[in-house]
C-alpha cells in the first residue's frame, strides 16, 4: 500500500514514470471495458485509444483526490471516474 500511495504521490507530483506504474496494469482491463461499454454512437466517432486516452487524462488530473488504499481501490476508480 505505501508503495502505491508513494505513486500517486509522485504522480500528483508530476512523475510520468510514476503515472504510468499506476495506470499501466490496468490498461487492458480498462481497453476491454470502454469496448464493450461505449454505445456504437461514440464508437463511431471515437477510438477506443481515444477514450483510453481521455480517461487516463481526467484520472490524472483528479489523483490528488484519490484516497490511495490499495489496487483494487485504485481499479474501481479508474472505472468509475
């Protein structure tokens, strides 16, 4: 767990290297759930890298709000915010 609060302290921080530690076990999860969850609608005008790319954004940009308790707290947001 301090490893993973460490991260997003880092991250917050501005830490590429530590953004990525974070996201980056999720991404295929995450690619997955955007295919399946994005209506056709949104498909059509958008990638799914593209909404990837968005969400990873947005988490990054509310981490600081991110009460780090572990992975799977992590995991949860990610899908959710």
């Amino acid at each position: 767990m301090s490893d993973l609060r460490e991260n997003v302290r880092r991250a917050v921080a501005g830490d590429r290297e530590a953004a990525a530690e974070l996201l980056t076990p999720h991404l295929p999860a995450l690619r997955a759930y955007l295919r399946l969850q994005a209506s056709p609608l949104i498909r059509a005008r958008e990638s799914v890298a593209d909404l990837m790319q968005s969400v990873c954004r947005e988490i990054l940009q509310d981490l600081a709000a991110f009460d780090a308790t572990d992975e799977s707290s992590l995991r949860r947001w990610l899908f959710v915010a």
